[in-house]
C-alpha cells in the first residue's frame, strides 16, 4: 500500500512519515521544495503543492491512502484529485475548534469536502499543540533564558506532535476509525508557569519566566515573525479564531479548568505524552 502525506514537513506530517516508514509502509511525502527536506531514506520525496492542484496527479499514481494537511482555499479541488486517482481513504489534519464550533473557514471546509466526496474518511482534531511554545519561547530561552508571557497563570491542555501523528497513523493503517473525528488534547492542565520550569527541568538550566503586557507581547510575536506574527492577535486574545475582534476580561486567562477532553489513549492504547515528556524529547531545540 502507497500512502501520501500532504504537508510531510510539518510537526506533525513529518513524524507521520516516520512511523509509516516503521510499519512498513510505502511513503511518498509530498513537499514544496524537496531539495531541502529530510525524512527517512526509505521515503520517496515528491514534489507538490495544495495550493496548485495541479501538480498532484503525478504523486497521487498509485497511492491508496491519504494524510491531508488542511489547506481551505483548494481542498475541493485537491479532494477532486484524490478521488480521480482512485485514492480510497483519507485522514485530515484538523482542528479541536471544529468541534468547539469556533472554526467554521478554515479545517471546517476540508472536513466537508473530504465528507461530500464519498472517500473513507477519519478527522483528527487536536487542541493547542506544545509546539506552540517552542515556537513563541525557543529563541528567548536560547539566547537569554527568559520567558515573556502576558498570563504566566493561564491554563492549557496542549497535545504532543507524535500523539497526532499516531492517531492519524492508525487511522491510515487500521479499520475501524472511517467516519470518526477524533479530538485531542493533553493528558493534564499545566499553566503557563509550571511549562516553563518543565522546560527549565529538561534543559538542567534557570529560566527566568517575566510577565508582561499584551501590547508588549504583541510587538515581540510581530518581531519574531513566523507562527506567532500570524496568530499574534488570536494567541493573546485581541480577536477570537474566526479573526473577529474582541475585548476579554483580563481576569479570565485564569478561570477553573473545564473538564477534560479526550486524549490518544482511547485511540492508541497508550498514555498520552506528558508536557515534561515533550520538553524532554526538545532539548536541543531549546538548546541550540
């Protein structure tokens, strides 16, 4: 069985094609600039991209099962591709916010037409990935070992990469998961504070967590550019996911935790990862 993985450089596309080189499997990964990626020698890298459709049918040949990475503007007409190649299954990278009813432009729309083709087909639907930290704090506790948030106190439940990509494995490889959406979160709320000495602990150094204003968080994600410019106003609560704007009662980024959402275990059989274990497993990232 061919299997394709769409957005393979990812955080987590690029561990799906790991694990699918582990089981066995034939693994195309599909990438924009294939001379710059590194997977697996077992892989073959091929070029592509969602936003061009038509560069598709060539690594689409062959292949029986998808990992679709969400790309709203062309998702008809990638999923029109996928069927025409006599794809069979497809599992899409969504979102959490889906269920939540918060995401209606941009994992809704590839849900639904992944749904209307008439493909087998499974969503998984993590909530705030770790990796976010990594992206907002790694240059900080690189270079200066210090960490600037606005809500040291707030509380999350932030899922780990291979969880995700090992519940979309199965669902690639497995029966049984045509027609679930599978959301994910964390196996324990950890505020702000309590990541950053995870992370203090994983790398054997201090780090000095500094508490600053939305405005001032906001001109630092702006300068660091990347994931937290783009999401700089959502991720400090200046608009809400939709892009809409809003005014939140500071008071709130402390509230009482909700009850809990699902984690991999009922879909891998295993404990979800830890956000010790994540800091664990990037050290170096965190290190240089």
């Amino acid at each position: 069985m061919t299997v394709l993985v769409t957005g393979a450089t990812g955080n987590v596309g690029r561990i799906v094609v790991e694990e699918l080189v582990r089981a066995g499997e034939r693994v195309r990964a599909l990438t924009r600039r294939p001379a710059e990626a590194t997977f697996p020698p077992q892989a073959e890298v091929v070029s592509g991209d969602l936003s061009d459709p038509a560069t598709l049918p060539g690594p689409l040949s062959g292949v029986e099962r998808v990992y679709l990475f969400p790309h709203p503007a062309t998702a008809r007409a990638v999923v029109e591709q996928v069927k025409r190649a006599g794809v069979r299954r497809v599992v899409v990278l969504s979102s959490g916010a889906v269920t939540l009813g918060l995401d209606t432009d941009f994992h809704l729309p590839v849900e639904r037409a992944v749904e209307e083709s008439g493909l087998e087909w499974t969503h998984v639907r993590p909530g705030e990935f770790m990796t976010n930290r990594l992206e907002l704090w790694g240059e900080s506790i690189r270079t200066e070992k210090v960490v600037r948030d606005p809500f040291p106190e707030q509380t999350g439940i932030p899922v780990h990469e291979r969880d995700v990509a090992e519940v979309a494995v199965l669902a690639l490889l497995e029966d049984g998961h045509v027609g679930a959406a599978y959301d994910l979160a964390g196996p324990q709320w950890v505020t702000r504070r309590e990541q950053v000495a995870a992370i203090a602990a994983a790398i054997g150094r201090e780090i000095r967590l500094e508490r600053v204003g939305r405005e001032a968080a906001r001109e630092l994600y702006l300068r660091m550019g990347g994931f937290a410019a783009a999401n700089a106003d959502f991720l400090l609560g200046f608009t809400d996911y939709g892009g809409r704007e809003i005014e939140p009662d500071a008071d709130a980024r402390g509230v009482p935790e909700p009850p809990p959402m699902p984690t991999a275990e009922r879909v891998t059989g295993r404990p979800a990862r830890t956000f010790a274990q994540w800091a664990r497993d990037h050290v170096a990232d965190f290190t240089g």
